[in-house]
C-alpha cells in the first residue's frame, strides 16, 4: 500500500483576507547590516523599501482592502495598480507558507 501525500490547500487572498505574518517568519530591523529582513526558518530575506512598508501593515488586523486604501492615500496612486501589487507580493510570501489570514484563523 502506497501512502498518498497529503494536499496542502492554497491560500488564497482577497481583499477581505486579514494578513500576518506566520509564527516561524518575522520581520525585524538589523541593526549590522542597517537594513529590514524577513527572518524564516533557515533563510534571511531582504525585502524592498515597498515589501517592508506593505508587511508593517500586516497585522491581522488590517485587510488587504485596508492596505491598499491606506497605501493609495500615502502615495495618490491608482487604487488598482497598489492593490494588484499587494495582491502579488502578499500572495507570493502565502505561497511559501510565511503569511496566513487572520480571518480564518480564528474560525
């Protein structure tokens, strides 16, 4: 008997979804190198200027249409072109399993 490999089920984000941070990944100034980094296990991540702001405001308590209304007033920019960006940056760090919804877990 064979085993069956078990599904991960894809997160995926909308503009009700409450992003965070996952236990195991962590964002935090080092003062060494004078830059942000994104601390997950057995790797160190330099996020751009535009990765670091869209992470401080995940805190799951902020939905992604929170981000992109706050992020769109900051800059004067178009609505949908923060929110694909957001969108992509967000969806790509829930794919790799550093980001979770808030809203679901707490369902």
């Amino acid at each position: 008997m064979s085993a069956v490999p078990a599904r991960t089920l894809r997160l995926e984000l909308t503009d009700a979804s409450r992003p965070r941070l996952a236990r195991h990944a962590r964002l935090k100034f080092d003062k060494v190198r004078e830059l942000w980094v994104l601390l997950v296990p057995e790797r160190v991540l330099v996020p751009d200027e535009t990765a670091i702001e869209i992470l401080n405001l995940c805190d799951g308590e902020r939905s992604i249409e929170d981000v992109v209304d706050l992020l769109s007033e900051k800059y004067a920019a178009d609505r949908e072109l923060i929110r694909t960006d957001v969108i992509a940056l967000l969806q790509d760090l829930a794919d790799k399993g550093y980001l979770i919804n808030a809203a679901e877990e707490k369902s």
